[in-house]
C-alpha cells in the first residue's frame, strides 16, 4: 500500500513539476548555461580535471535548484491551492507523500547531471573516465538520498511557513558554497569549513569525484561513504522529531490555510 | 499635482505589498544577505578557475549583476505577477497608460537595486580586500546608474510580454543565465565565440562592468565616456522598444482575452 502511494505520488509529482516553466528552466536550460559560464571560467585554471568540476558542478547546481525548488515550492502551491490541509489530514501519512514528492523531484532532477555532460561533450569536447561504474552508482545513489533527506528536513522546517518563497531561495547559494558542487571547500575560509563538513551533500559530492580521479582510494572512499550514512542518520533522526513537532503545532494552531 | 502625488502613492504601495507580510530581518536577510552569497559563490569560482588571481573584476562584475533582480525580475514581472493575482483584465481596461504602472511598479526597486548593488561591492570588497583608494567615486557611481537606466530598460521590454504569456519567469531566468555568461563579470568577453559577443554588446550592463572595471586601472576618458553613452543609448533603445511592444501586446492580449489562462 504505502509503495504503492509513494510510487503513485512519484509520478504525479514528476509530471507537474516538469509542466511548470520554473522547473524547465532548472532542469534543460541551467545545466547547458551552468556548463557554459563554469567551463570559460576553469578553462584557464591549468589543471587536467577542470572538465569534471565543469560537469559535476554545473550538473549539481542545476540538480539542487530543482529539488529545491520543487520540493519547497510545491508546499507553497498546495498552502495556495488549500490542498495543504487535505494533505495532512488524509489516512496516508503526510511524511509518506513529501517523501514521494521529494524522490520524484529528485530522480527527475537527475537529468540536470546528464544534461550537463552532453552539454560539455557537445560543446567543448569534454569527456569524463570513470574509474569503477559501480562505485559511481553507489555515490550516485548516496547522493541522491542525501538529498532527499536534506530536502525532508527542510521541507518539514517550512512546513508551517507562510514565507517559503524566500527561505527556498536562500537554499540556494549558500548549499552551492557550502557543499562545494562546483570547487573544492578548501577554498572556503577554515571557519566556514565545519558547517560544509556538517552537510551530507558534501561527502557525496566528494565520492563523486574520487569516481573521475585517474586512481581511486577505496579506503578514503569508504570513510567518505560512512562519514555521509552516519550523517544522513542523524538528518533522519532530526527530521522525525521535527516532523513530531510540527505535526502537534499543525493540530493545535491549525493555520495551514491562513496568510 | 495630483497626478505626480497618485504615482507616488501608487509605487509607494505597490513596493509595500510586496514586503508586507515579512519582518524586517527578513527582509534584509533576501534582499541584502543572499546576494552577497551569490557575489561569493561567483567570486570563490573565479578564484579556483583564475588560480587565485585579484578578485576586484569579479566583485565589481558581479556586484553590477545584483541589480537585474531588481531591474528585470521585478520589472520584468510587472504583468506577470498580475496574472497570477487574477487583476490583469482590470488593469488592461484601465485608463492609465502601461508604461505609468510599469513605472509606478519599478520605482522604488530602482533604489533597491541601488543599495543591493552598493552593499554587494562593499561586502565583496571587504571579504576579498579590494581598494577603492584611487577610484574616482563619481565617475563609479556614473557608469552604476547607467548600467541600472540600461537594465530597467531592458527590464521594460520584457516586462511587455507579461500581458500575453505565462511563462514569463522562463524566459527571464533564461535571460539572466545570458547575462550572467555574456556580461563579462565572470571572465572576459573576448574568450567567447564572435557571435556571443555580438550578443553580448546588445545586453545591458557588458559596457557599463568593462567601465567600472577600468576605474581600478588606467582611465581613458574618452573611452569610458563612450561606454557610459552607449550604455544609456542601449537603456534608451530598450525602453523605446519597451514602449512599442507594450503596446502590441496589450492589443494583442486584449484580443486574445486570455488573461485568467495558464
């Protein structure tokens, strides 16, 4: 039953957020122009993987707009729309339907990183060896959980938000710098650095590139990989009590439908 | 007088609904915050890609960049976001020409972009340690206001199709990645194929950032007194342009009548 709503709720999702200009332009235009604007700027960098930054950077830019985007926006349009209340009155848990919502955008979204490295083949030759395909789907799958799970947490941080248009915007830019989609976080000041090591998105971002690296370390690739499970645990475990909270706050205030 | 007092009036609440249900913190942290975190980002990707060169090109580039989302966002989705709100059938048959409620809209964002624009570059310059001894300010702040008089113009003329599309926010998203790749605040111009420069030179603000950026270096008057023009002539072309295909698409969009449509 519950597969069967999330699955349900996947395509659903999948299907009206792809008829939405915003998204569009998140998924097939910002991959191309990220991989554009990104190449001329590492093209003169001198280093040989320039072309992967390039990629992974223009591909998981575009990749985190659209979640966000979707993921936050959608319980925007639903507040609007007065589905909101619907939704978190119904039989079926409202975590179970965010949760669809969220894997939907997040396998569409997926796209972006495709997109990008046609858009970087096409246009300036680039092209990427990977070093062991199924470390590449195990990072690929890590990362899009951890993505998932972060978009939970906030999604039900904003749940009782009336102001979601401005916070998902401010999603954006501090996760690109934060996370280091498109350059390493040792350029990040040190201060900056425990909050980057705080968020799961940059331990898959960094199992990522160690798949394009000319040689892997597989013991460095599985702290990595422990490093990120035992901090999407936690981003888990937070995400339920604050489910919890916002659950009791949705039943006692009962304003999901107030402006 | 009475006219100069409703326009007034009119911008004065037009920006007030736009802000009302949001604290001031709020505020501040969208409008002031979260552009300097995009002057980072940019300014933190040069510095890898240009291997750590002096970032004041990327702080000056960038920071002319953050006043689109107030000269072509805002302005641009002056029809648009009356769509959404279901009164552009009232405004379309109300007297009052466009072109005053493009203008009562996107008044006080001009201040905005301003201020966003200046707390942007100083933030920058701060973090990454840029000097402004030597730079004359008047001649900065010249080729600032020209870029934004070229921005709001061009924010104008796309603001028209608001009246006969929905997909608005596509096309200005599209726009801006434009602006950000042909600009010239991210790397120079002359690395792009001849026909994106081409491009590049009918967009607002690739003349006024090539003229700021010469303030921090050897000034040739002449030169930058013509980039400042040119600016302003290319504001002035879109705003003309603005003016002629505001009014196509207001007989176009009354014909159509497909207000309430998406």
């Amino acid at each position: 039953m519950n597969l069967r709503v999330l699955a349900s709720t996947m395509a659903v999702q999948m299907k009206n957020s792809f008829a939405r200009p915003g998204i569009r332009m998140c998924l097939l235009i910002a991959p191309v122009a990220n991989t554009i604007l990104l190449y001329y700027m590492f093209q003169h960098s001198g280093r040989a993987d320039f072309g992967m930054y390039v990629v992974l950077g223009a591909g998981l830019t575009s990749l985190w707009e659209t979640i966000i985007f979707s993921s936050m926006g959608d319980i925007n349009r639903e507040r609007w729309n007065g589905t909101l209340c619907l939704l978190f009155g119904m039989p079926t848990p409202y975590p179970l339907i965010l949760l669809g919502k969220i894997i939907g955008n997040t396998v569409m979204a997926f796209a972006a990183l495709v997109l990008s490295y046609a858009a970087a083949y096409i246009l300036f030759g680039i092209t990427l060896t990977v070093n062991s395909a199924w470390l590449l789907i195990a990072a690929l799958l890590l990362s899009g959980v951890s993505f998932v799970v972060v978009s939970q947490f906030t999604a039900y941080a904003l749940t009782l938000s009336r102001k979601i248009v401005i916070y998902m915007n401010c999603l954006n830019f501090p996760i690109f710098l934060l996370c280091g989609f498109a350059f390493p976080i040792e350029t990040l000041p040190s201060w900056a650095l425990p909050l980057s090591y705080a968020l799961p998105p940059t331990w898959a971002v960094r199992m990522l590139r160690m798949c394009f690296a000319p040689a892997i370390d597989l013991a460095l690739y599985g702290q990595y990989a422990l490093i990120l499970l035992g901090e999407l645990a936690l981003f888990g475990l937070m995400a339920r009590l604050l489910y919890r909270a916002v659950d009791t706050q949705v039943r006692v205030h009962a304003t999901l439908e107030v402006f | 007088m009475n006219a100069i007092r409703r326009f007034f009036q009119q911008a004065f609440l037009y920006y007030k609904e736009q802000y009302i249900h949001f604290s001031f913190g709020e505020i501040l942290g969208f409008k002031m915050f979260l552009p300097v975190f995009i002057l980072l980002y940019y300014c933190m990707a040069a510095r890898y890609g240009f291997n750590a060169p002096p970032l004041t090109r990327w702080v000056i580039g960038n920071s002319f960049l953050l006043c689109t989302y107030q000269c072509l966002f805002s302005l641009g989705y002056t029809f648009s976001s009356e769509r959404y709100g279901g009164r552009l059938r009232t405004l379309i048959v109300a007297p009052r020409h466009k072109l005053v409620i493009a203008a009562e809209k996107s008044f006080f964002m001009i201040f905005e972009g301003l201020v966003t624009s200046a707390f942007g570059l100083l933030c920058g310059s701060l973090i990454f340690g840029i000097s402004f001894a030597g730079v004359n300010m008047l001649l900065f702040v010249t080729v600032l206001l020209s870029g934004m008089i070229a921005a709001m113009g061009f924010g104008l003329f796309l603001s028209a199709f608001g009246l006969i599309s929905d997909s608005l926010p596509f096309v200005l998203n599209v726009v801006y990645a434009a602006m950000l790749i042909l600009c010239g605040a991210n790397f120079p111009i002359g690395d792009l194929p001849a026909p994106a420069r081409i491009l590049s030179y009918m967009l607002p603000l690739t003349r006024s950032i090539e003229g700021a950026n010469m303030l921090f270096g050897s000034v040739d008057t002449g030169r930058f007194l013509s980039l400042v023009a040119q600016e302003l002539g290319v504001g002035a072309i879109y705003a003309v342009l603005g003016y002629v295909t505001l009014k196509i698409c207001e007989k176009v969009a009354i014909k159509r009548a497909a207000f309430e449509m998406f």
